[in-house]
C-alpha cells in the first residue's frame, strides 16, 4: 500500500469531496424541511429560492461523485503518473467545491455562467484522469 503515498492528493481529494458532501446532506434536508416539502421531494424549480440551489447543488455533487472516485481509482490502480493524476484531482476537487459556493450563493447566471466554467473545468480534469487511466492500463 505504499505506492498509494504517491498519490496522496488524490486520495485525499476523494474524502473531502466525500466529505462535504456528507456535511450539506443534513443542511439540504433541513432546507427542505423547512418549506415543508417530504423527505426526497425537490423544491420547486426557481433558481432564486436558496433551497432549491442547495439542494441542486448537493444532487449534482452525489451524481458526480461516483465519476470522480471512479477516474481517480483507476488512474491509481494503473499506476498513471502520479503527478498528473494528483494535479487534475485537486484542481477538478477545487472546481468542484467553488462550483458549490457559486451554486448555492446563487452567483451569476443559472446557466452559461461561472458555475458552467467551473464545471467544465473538473469534468475536463475527470475526462484527462480517465484517459490517463485507460493509456496506463495498455
């Protein structure tokens, strides 16, 4: 397990991503709770109510997470070039985690926006990831 130290960053990029999206899970639900919609309803779909973005926000953090762990493991696994995989990890986590702020201070526009960038950026790092892992694996 040793060789894993070599990507230490990336690793750790998968908890914290894990783990902020565990810490909004309770907050979103409260949000919610709040307008008195049942547990697993969405709110209405109005990008000024803060309880929907949060809630957008947590839903799109949940739907890439299994992309990002996945990309991540196998450029590990395949033992892609550690620097490169740690790089794209942390900037794809830092993408990620700005994109949440920017969502759910409702910051620029709905769409074509800051978050947009910011979305490209991390699936444009997933993307590399993937490809580095596939490159590695032949």
């Amino acid at each position: 397990m040793e060789f894993l130290t070599d990507y230490s960053h990336a690793v750790t990029s998968i908890v914290i991503f894990t783990l902020v999206l565990l810490f909004m899970s309770p907050f979103t639900a409260l949000a919610k709770q709040s307008k008195g919609l049942a547990p697993g309803a969405t709110p209405e779909q109005d990008y000024a109510d803060k309880a929907y973005r949060l809630n957008r926000a947590y839903l799109n953090g949940t739907e890439t997470l299994p992309a990002y762990l996945t990309v991540i493991v196998a450029a590990i696994l395949m033992g892609a070039s550690p620097f490169w995989a740690n790089l794209l990890a942390s900037v794809a986590l830092l993408a990620r985690l700005l994109m949440l702020v920017v969502h759910i201070r409702g910051i620029g526009k709905p769409s074509a926006g800051l978050r947009s960038v910011l979305y490209v950026i991390a699936w444009a790092c997933m993307v590399v990831m993937g490809i580095m892992a596939i490159v590695a694996a032949f």
